[in-house]
C-alpha cells in the first residue's frame, strides 16, 4: 500500500513537470514581434544568463563546503551516510527550478508584449501561461526529489521511518541555503537596478520609465528575472518541500505504530493539489478593457476553484490514509487552506490601488514626500495585525482538531498538515506571482520598442495587477514558512529526543539560555534586513554614479542620438550582488550552530521561536509597505493627483524606491531565514548535544 501511495505522487509530480512542458511549447509559439522587440528581449535573456552562471559558481563552493562538513559528521555517525547527497538534491532541485523559470520568463517578455498589441486577454494568457511553467515546475521537481528519495530511503535502503525523515530534512536544508542565495542574490541585483535607473531617470533627468535612453534599464529589466523569477522560484520551492518534509517528520513522532501512513498523506495532498492546479488554470482569461478588480477576479476565479477542489478532495484522502478514526484532522488541512485565502485577501486589501489604504497613500504624496514614507511605513505596520490573527486561529483550530489536547505530538502534526493545505495549490498560486515580472518586462519592451500607447496600457494594467498578486503571494509564502517554521521547531525537540532519550530540556520563562536565545533569534531578522537592505544600497550608489557618468559624457544620449553603455550597468548589479549576497546567508547558516553550542539546546528552542515571531511581522509589514508603495505609484501615473511628471508623482517614485528593497530582497527573504534556521539547527544537532557548554 505505501508504495503505490509513493508511486502515484511520482506519477502526480510527473503530470505537474509534463504541464509544464506543454505550456511552455505553447507559450514559445506565440511571436516576440518586430525586429526591435526581439533584440531588447535577448539582451535581457543574455544578461539574465550571465548573472546566474557566475552566482551558480559561488554558491558551488559553499555547497562543495557543506558537503564535507556533512560527510565529517556521517563518518562520526552523528548523520546517516544519505545526509550529505540529499542536501546536494535539495539544493540543486532548488537552484533548477529558478533556473527554469527564469529562461522561460525571458522567452515570454516580447511575447507577451506582443500579444498585448492584439489584446488585453492575449497578453494575459501569454504572461500567465509563463508564470504556469515556472508554477508546475516547482512543485513537479519538489514532489519528484521527496518521491524518490521516500522511495529509495524506505524501500530500498530500508530505513526506519524516523531515519527516513531525517534525511529528508536535510534536503530541506539544500533547498532553503539555495533558495537564501537566489533571494538575496537576486533581490540585490534588482532593487539597486530600479533603484539607480529611477532615481536618476525619473527623478533627476525626468524620462519616462523603461526609456531607452537610460543606461539601467535593461539591467532593471534583468533583475526583475533573477529576483522575481529565479529567486522566487527556489524560494517557493523551498517553502513547499520544507511543509511536507516537516509534516513527515511529525507525523513519525504521532504516530508511531502508522508512521509511513503518516508521512505519505502530506505527499498525497500536494499531489492531489497538482491536479487541482491544473483545472484552475483554464479559467484564468478576462475582456478587453477590463479593470484592476476584474483583472483581479480573472486570477482568483482560478485559484479560489483550485482551492475549493483540493478542500473537498482532502477528506477521503485523511480518511482513506490515516483511518476513518482520525477523519477530524482533515479540519486541519482544511484551516490551512481558509488561512491562504484570507492571507491572500489581506495583502490584497492593503497594497491593491483599488482599496483605500493605497489610495489613501497615494493621497498623502501631495503634501510631501516625507508624509508619503510615513503614511506607507503605517500601511505596513497596520497590516501585520489580520495576518497575526488569521495564523494564531489557524495554530489553535488545526492543534485542537487533530487531538492536541491529549496528544500535543498530533496537534504538531496537525500544524504541519495546515502549512501543507495552504501551499497544496502552489501550481497555480505561484503561476499568478510568477506572471507579474513577466508582464513589468513586457511594458518595459514596449516602451523601449516605441510600441503603441494602448500597448503600454494594457501592459501598465497586467503590471499593477502583477504587483498585487506578487505581494499577495509573498504574504501567502510567510504565513506558510510561519507555521512550517512552527512544525520544524517541533522537529527539532524530536531529534534532541532521538539522539538522547534521557536528556532534559527546561524551555520555561525563567531559564535565561531560553530568554537569552529569545532576544538573539527576535533580533536576527532585524539584523538580516539591515544587511541586506544595506547591501542595496551600497550597490545601487554604484549604479547611480554609472548612470549620471553615461549622461553626463555620452553625447547624444538625452538626445536619442547615442546608445547607452547597457552592459556596464548589468555588469555592475552582477558583481556586486553577489558579492552582497554573501554574509546574510552565512549569518543564516552560523548562527544557529554557536548558538546551540554556548546556551545549549534550550537555547536553540528560544531562538527559534523569537525569529519566527518577529521575522513573520517584519517580513509582512516590509512586503506590504513595499507593495503599497509601488501601487501608489501606478495609481498616480493613470493620471489621479496630478499624474506622470507631478510633484506627487515624484514622491510617489522616491517612495516606490524606498519600499523596492522592502517588498522584493529583505521582505521575502526573511521567510527563508527562519526554516533555514530551523533545518540547520535539525541538521547540527548532533553536534550541540555531544558538545554544548551547558550540557
């Protein structure tokens, strides 16, 4: 019975992967348009290439690192021998993903730039049908890598399910440090490219955006594939395979006499979700001349009939997996999912230009910038409260429904079951995130190709509604890294028992390794954002320079008579992100191994719990201030508060450059530090218990 449960989430992982090929062949047939279109378009693709070949370089020495260190401990037996090969799988599977999206975005920028000279709807379905590809990719590759690693752990090496699970966290490790670098790494890259071409673009020199004739403008257009493709993507990965991997190992420790029965139904469920996906994808199209709402409600039509399938297909699959004795632990699976949506409805709420708390922002740019940095720096904070509570109903509803109250090991289980529910239709939740950079790189063509205005219009139109479902999915993202990071925590307190069974751990108010480890976990995200909010700005003042440099002794420039020095500035954001990237990750990584070897396991758990708390608001409230922040801008550019050009549409750009850090490099990056935490702190602890000072 279990192997045939493993084999048809093979099976469902292979369906998600062959989606995704159909997809993309059709994508690639629609055409990039006129000569000029297709030369703007393998410019990007060409410096999109260049980036991830140098950053995959670094990240391989960092990887080839780990593996020895990994391989030490399995020769002292602190690990199994499997250890070190699975985190090279999830670290490459992590990296492959990003990668595939990222080519196939590159490929469907002119397309889609094209297909909106035809029509509103045609652009939609191109750009949508891109972000499916990267979409059915993640969760085709992490379905497959957990499919086959189960299998080979299980039924050929035959490993206890508690060996089994402890390997396969490990891989969960590879694809957090993978998605880690991809994040910062791409995140850098793009934010100091907007930052530089619209500071002095937009600002100083007073050109449109995405103007030829600004040297940085096809480095922006790079970045918004590195970052928002390619980082996202192992980013979502990580997200995904970190819910069920952590659901696995929580299930072993609930149920001990039915333990592969208890790992297999995570896997179920997200396959079950591939299907699910699918079918949501065929009803995403609108009408011409359509507005944000109905733009808006064109996607969700797709993902709210995924989610009701998938809501009503968990049912017989609790049933028929874990008996009809613990049918209530569907309610579990169910709160996960009613969680997503509402996550997804309040971040839409706060940074979506058709509600009032982004036109409300846009308002208070016409007196001052200073009153815009302010009233979107609230926006942000306000909008942590729902989220808060929206997780804190779903911990209790999913803890109490799956036997909590006399079993605290199942309502662990049935916290990781919730994180599963709200990311079992990722397919197409990250199809319609995937979309947004897809469509900014469309407009960006368009306007650098001297396409129609109607053409702009309806890619301006894709694009705003590009960065709500992008906030919309970030926010879905940290609510689900807040209860995985919830689930591994649990994990870890498992394997402290499994390595030593008579060891006693004091996680009360009044030890001060776990009050000590609180304050050291709560300020690490603050930490995190800082460096890599600093590292932004270190590499934007240098494209900054680049750019006034070029307009300064180009002659011709302004005049369109000269060619700006593109490469330079692409050159620039590479060389500089990766170097940037660099410490926060290593910060994620050797943090928690000093941490557990001066204050001991105690101060792990402490630890742990403060960057979960507070790295699930601070990546919140920057995602939405961000996001709010962009909105506004658009919102004033349709022509509201004076429109392009305006002393409130110049604020509107300084606050959009404010907030780009926030909502696409520290923001979405955070929800990754916190399961890298945990997964390493899993991976190292061994190594805390046999050589901790306080044990």
């Amino acid at each position: 019975m279990e192997k045939l449960l493993v084999v048809l989430t093979f099976v469902c992982a292979a369906l998600a992967l062959v989606f995704a090929v159909i997809t993309a062949k059709r994508v690639l047939r629609f055409p990039e348009g006129t000569d000029r279109m297709k030369k703007i378009s393998a410019s990007i693709r060409s410096g999109a290439n260049a980036y991830l070949r140098r950053q995959y370089k670094i990240v391989l020495v960092f990887f080839a690192a780990m593996f020895v260190v990994l391989g030490i401990m399995a020769i002292f037996k602190m690990l199994t021998p499997y250890v070190p090969f699975a985190f090279l799988t999830g670290g490459f599977f992590s990296a492959l993903s990003g990668f595939i999206g990222m080519k196939i975005a590159t490929a469907s920028n002119a397309r889609t730039a094209n297909a909106c000279r035809e029509g509103l709807n045609k652009g939609l379905r191109v750009a949508f049908s891109a972000g499916s590809v990267m979409g059915f990719t993640v969760v085709g590759l992490g379905l497959l890598d957990i499919s086959i690693w189960f299998f080979l752990l299980k039924f050929v090496f035959d490993l206890t399910p508690e060996e089994v699970t402890g390997a396969m966290l490990t891989f969960g490790m590879g694809a957090s440090s993978m998605a880690l670098f991809a994040r910062v790494g791409g995140g850098i890259f793009t934010k100091a490219a907007d930052v530089g071409a619209d500071l002095v673009g937009k600002v100083e020199v007073g050109i449109p955006e995405d103007d030829p004739r600004n040297p940085a403008v096809i480095a922006d257009n790079v970045g918004d594939n590195v970052g928002d493709v390619a980082g996202m993507g192992a980013d979502l990965y990580e997200s995904y395979v970190g819910s069920i991997i952590s659901a696995c190992a929580l299930g072993v420790a609930a149920f001990h006499g039915n333990g592969i029965s208890a790992m297999a139904l995570p896997m179920l469920i997200a396959a079950v979700g591939v299907i699910c996906s699918i079918f949501g994808t065929f009803l995403v199209r609108t009408k011409e001349g359509a507005s944000q709402k109905q733009l808006l409600r064109a996607l969700s039509r797709g993902t709210n009939f995924s989610a009701i399938i998938i809501a009503l297909a968990a049912f017989p699959l609790v049933w028929f997996v874990l008996g009809k004795e613990h049918w209530q632990i569907y309610f579990a699976i169910f709160a996960g999912l009613v969680a997503g949506v509402l996550i997804g409805q309040s971040t839409e709420y706060f940074t979506s230009d058709s509600y009032k708390p982004t036109k409300g922002l846009a308002a208070s740019s016409e007196t001052g910038t200073a009153t815009l940095i302010i009233s979107g720096l609230s926006v942000g904070m306000i909008s942590t409260l729902l989220p808060i509570i929206i997780i804190s109903v779903c911990v209790l509803v999913a803890f109490f429904v799956s036997g909590g109250a006399a079993s605290p090991a199942m309502g662990l289980y049935g916290i990781a079951l919730a994180a599963v529910g709200m990311l079992s239709t990722l397919g197409i939740t990250l199809a319609t995130d995937a979309y947004g950079p897809v469509a900014d790189n469309a407009g960006g063509i368009a306007e650098m190709a001297g396409l129609e205005k109607e053409v702009r219009q309806r890619t301006d139109a894709l694009d705003s509604l590009g960065n709500t479902t992008a906030a919309t999915g970030k926010g879905f993202a940290i609510g689900s890294a807040a209860l995985t990071a919830l689930a591994l925590m649990a994990s870890y307190l498992e394997k402290i028992k499994t390595i030593k069974p008579d060891i006693s751990i004091d996680l009360s108010i009044n030890n001060p390794a776990v009050l000590i480890g609180l304050f050291i976990g709560a300020c690490l995200p603050f930490v995190f954002a800082a460096l890599t909010m600093k590292s932004v700005g270190r590499a934007a003042q240098s494209v900054v320079k680049e750019v006034r440099r070029q307009f300064r002794e180009i002659t011709g420039l302004m005049t369109g008579k000269a060619d700006p020095d593109y490469a330079k500035c692409v050159d620039l954001c590479t060389r500089a992100s990766l170097r940037e990237m660099i410490l926060p990750t290593l910060v994620a990584v050797i943090v928690p191994i000093i941490v557990g070897l001066v204050l001991g396991c105690s101060g792990v758990v402490g630890m742990l719990a403060g960057a979960t708390v507070s790295g699930f608001l601070m990546a919140i409230f920057m995602s939405n201030s961000g996001g709010a922040w962009d909105n506004a801008k658009k919102y004033i550019e349709s022509g509201k508060h004076g429109g392009r050009g305006s002393d409130s549409h110049k604020g509107a750009v300084v606050g959009d450059t404010v907030g780009d850090p926030f909502k696409d490099t520290s923001g979405p990056a955070i929800n990754i530090l916190i399961k890298l935490l945990s997964m390493v702190s899993i991976v190292f602890a061994a190594v805390v218990v046999n050589f901790s000072l306080l044990h």
